[in-house]
C-alpha cells in the first residue's frame, strides 16, 4: 500500500514580489510582469477604498440624521 506525502497534497504557494525585493537578479520580462502585478494590486486596492469611502459616506448621512 502506498503512503501518501501529505506535503504534496498543499497548494503550492504562489510566487510573491514584495517591495523592496532584490531586482537585479530578474530580467527585463520578470521585471515588466512585476510591474503589471503591482498595477493589479495598486487598481484591487483603489477600488476597496472607493468601497470603503462610499460606505463611510453612507454611514456619515444616517447618523447626520
């Protein structure tokens, strides 16, 4: 019977960029996908703050009342 590695079974972490990261070390494609996933992160978090500011707003009118 065969034994099951339970490590493997994981989902694989996804490969982050962080600020402040090394660059020197990746090429001119990594580099440019860098940028594109920034761009996403920098419009996925525009959006939950416009979200959140419209929820402040509402929040703002009902207890103005």
């Amino acid at each position: 019977m065969a034994t099951t590695d339970w490590d493997e079974l994981k989902p694989k972490p996804r490969p982050t960029s962080a600020i402040g990261d090394d660059l020197t070390t990746l090429s001119i494609a990594e580099l440019e996908a860098r940028i594109k996933a920034f761009e996403a992160e920098i419009e996925r978090t525009r959006a939950e703050i416009a979200v959140k500011r419209s929820r402040q707003s509402a929040a703002d009118q009902l207890f103005k009342s």
